[in-house]
C-alpha cells in the first residue's frame, strides 16, 4: 500500500492506496506543533479503526505548503512505517515542465494537482483549488506549468472580516439564496459567497482566453478541487468537473514516476522542471 499526504495550510488530507486504487482517505487539522509520534498514533487509530494493516504500507509520500512539517512527517514515516518518504518539490519527477520564473517558489499542491489533472483530463486546463487560498493554475496542452493566480480563500476572507471589525460576527459559509439582504448574517454570506463565485468566473474567463486565445477558450477544461469546491462551483457555469481527490491522484501518479528513485540520496535540481538528475 501507498500512504500519501497532502498537508494545507488547515487540513492534512490522507489516503491510502493499494494496487493503484485509492482505498481510504480521511481529513485531520494541520498542527505543525503536533510531533513526529502523535501524527504515528493518529494514523494508526485511522488505520485501525478501517480495519487496514501498517504493516501492509510499502512506501509514503508527501506534499506540503507547510515547512515546518516536512521533518516531521519523515520522522514519523521512519519511526512508525520504515520508510524514507518523497517529498513532493524540487528534484522529483513529474513529467510536466514548470514555466515559472522560479519554479522552486510554485507550491507542490499546484503542481501535484496539475499532474493529476492533465493525465485525467488532457489540456489545456484551468485548476481552481478551493482551500485556505483559491488558486488557479494553467497548464497547457504540452504538459507546461504555465502559471496562475493566488487569491484569498473563502475561511480567509470571512475571518479577515469578523477579526478587523468590530460589529461583525463570525458566520456560516453558505449561500444565503439571495444579494439583498435584510439581516447581517446574510449579508455577509452574500458578500462572502457570491463575491468569491465572482472572483473565480472573472479569473477563470481570463486565463481561458491567455491560453487558447485562437478560439476564446473554448478548448480548455477547468477543473474545481479542494473543500469548499462544491460550494462555490455549485452557482457558477465556469466549472467543468469537480474532483476532490484531484491531490491524493497526483501524488500517486508522481509516486509511480519517482518510486525506482526514493533510495537514491544524491539528486540535482533542474532549473526548469522538477525531474530528479542522477549525479
């Protein structure tokens, strides 16, 4: 079995893969003060509580926006499963070429979701990851990291909003079903809700037309991923699919590229891809 982990900026999301078929995923809250041996005692109440075997784990795998939790992470899938983990950035195979002016500075999430995907979808494409920030990625039609946009996300938005006033309280993100609002709970879900699908609608319908300018951007797809995708995709038409296991795919598929590679100690990083160089 393959133990993948997506750690966000507020959730770590966890599956476990086994004969290339994700089997079991769960959602914990990202706590980079947690250590090594509390997150081991955690996935193994989870793996006990499905009835799955540690012992069955051949191999893990990380992505993470959240630094100080890489060692972490490694220390307990050496402490508790006997595997050095990949870690998902700079000097791993991906098989997409990352055309940003530094590709060590893009996110491996966006990365891992663009691999994930271009092999399910094809391209060009449009990502938009509803997490703790909305980001957009383009990847064209030759498997090319192009690039995107960071927005604040939807609980950042409406936390920024309760804590820099003095009136407004904190509120459930869901549609309130109408923009005139007669009480401030509505009006702020209004604003919050509504303005995001906005957000997304005017940045999704400019990257179409930067990628496929020949033809408006008919041609590219655009897939919603992350937690509060369903939310916000669900009052606009800019969407074409969602797919909430978008990262935990891609990190399999990069798992499957980088697998032969995880013993190796000596890489080089490329300046243009992240492909592992042997030295």
């Amino acid at each position: 079995m393959l133990l993948a982990f997506d750690v966000g900026n507020t959730n770590i999301v966890l599956g476990v893969f086994k004969d290339g078929n994700l089997i079991q995923n769960w959602r914990l809250e990202t706590d980079k003060n947690k250590s090594a041996d509390e997150y081991g005692m955690i996935v193994n109440q989870l793996f006990n509580y499905e009835g799955l075997d540690t012992k069955e784990v051949k191999d893990v795998i990380i992505s993470t926006v959240v630094p100080p939790i890489v060692y972490t992470l490694q220390h307990m899938s050496m402490k508790y499963f006997n595997k050095r983990a990949i870690v998902v950035g700079p000097g791993v195979k991906t098989g997409m070429i990352i055309k940003y002016d530094n590709p060590k500075q893009v996110g491996s999430d966006r990365i891992v979701n663009s691999v994930a995907a271009f092999e399910k979808y094809g391209g060009p494409l449009i990502i938009v990851d509803f997490g703790t920030a909305t980001t957009f990625c383009a990847v064209s039609e030759n498997s090319e990291y192009l690039g995107g946009t960071i927005a604040p996300g939807l609980k950042i938005s409406s936390e920024a909003l309760f804590e820099k006033t003095a009136k407004l309280p904190r509120v459930e993100l869901e549609e309130p079903g109408h923009v005139i609002c007669k009480n401030t709970i509505e009006s702020m879900q209004s604003g919050l809700v509504y303005g995001h699908m906005g957000l997304v609608e005017y940045v999704v319908k400019r990257m179409k037309i930067e990628l496929s300018p020949e033809d408006g951007g008919k041609r590219v797809k655009v897939i919603g991923t992350g937690g509060l995708a369903t939310l916000i995709a669900g009052g606009i038409d800019c969407i074409d699919a969602i797919d909430k296991m978008l990262t935990l795919e891609g990190l399999k598929i990069i798992y499957e590229k980088n697998r032969h590679d995880s013993k190796k100690n000596h890489c080089k990083i490329s300046d243009t891809s992240m492909d592992i160089e042997d030295k």
